[in-house]
C-alpha cells in the first residue's frame, strides 16, 4: 500500500520512508511513525513523517504484516 493517503498512516504502524538526502538513490528507511507532518488528506509524493528515532521523510510504502 503506498503513503498517499492520510488515513492510512497513523502513529505507531511501520512504513518505509524516503529521506531528502535519499530522493535521488531511492534508497528506503523503515521505521515506526511518530507524528505526521502532512496536514492535507492527500499528497501525490507521500504523506511526510517524523519517525520515533526522529528522522522525517515522506511514506512510500506501508509495512504490512
């Protein structure tokens, strides 16, 4: 599932995120969501997080177990 909508993205569900620094690699983070920065319901790049170990990037994909 991708992180495009907000609703699907709440504090305490694993995500993988994209950071700034990684837009041009692509490369993943996982991580557990803290809070969630994106305020519309909908962001065509992802909804952008701050993880528990405080790294921000935006939900590329919902870890679904």
């Amino acid at each position: 599932m991708n992180g495009q909508n907000r609703s699907d993205i709440y504090p305490g569900l694993e995500v993988d995120i994209i950071l700034k620094k990684d837009q041009r690699s692509g490369k993943k983070t996982r991580g557990i969501v803290k809070d969630m920065l994106t305020s519309s319901s909908y962001h065509s790049r992802g909804i952008k997080v701050r993880l528990e170990d405080g790294q921000v990037g935006r939900v590329i994909e919902i870890v679904e177990e």
